[in-house]
C-alpha cells in the first residue's frame, strides 16, 4: 500500500513538468560593428547585473516599448560596450 502512495506522488509529481512546453523563445544575438553608445531604441533600462565569471563586466538590461528585452554587456573599467547584444523577443 505504501509503495503504491509513492508512486502515485511521484505520478503527481513528474506529469506536470512532463506536460510544460517553453513559453520563451531561445535568445538571439545581434552583432554591432561598432558599439560605441547605446541606441535610444533598446528603450529604457530596467537593471543591471554582474557575474563572479567576469568580474570587470556588467550586464545592462533593457525593455524596449513592445516588450523586446536587450542584455548589453558593457565594461566600466575600460569603457568598452560588447559587440554581440542578447536579445529576447516577445511572441
């Protein structure tokens, strides 16, 4: 009786993360040539991040007025701006 009640909590458990599809699309990446200020289109930033992997880095996110969001990867100590902008489109 006991390992039929596990078993059915495992069921439970295990169906609804089987039967979740992805609502968010994988994140593109734009290149930039040359990235030397941000443009007035990634819209208004929304938060900044760091990373103990890159230590002289921060990540500036953006949401532009139709919901794209933008991560901009920008160095402070050197004043360089990535090239390659993440990008997260809205469906």
């Amino acid at each position: 009786m006991r390992r039929l009640f596990v078993v059915a909590a495992l069921a439970l458990l295990i169906v609804p993360l089987a039967s979740c599809e992805r609502t968010t699309p994988e994140p593109t990446e734009e290149t930039f040539p040359t990235m030397a200020a941000i443009p007035a289109e990634f819209g208004e930033l929304e938060a900044v991040t760091t990373t103990e992997t890159y230590p002289r880095w921060a990540q500036l996110w953006f949401v532009d007025t139709v919901g794209t969001v933008r991560m901009v990867r920008v160095q402070f100590v050197d004043g360089k701006i990535h090239q390659d902008v993440r990008t997260f489109a809205r469906r």
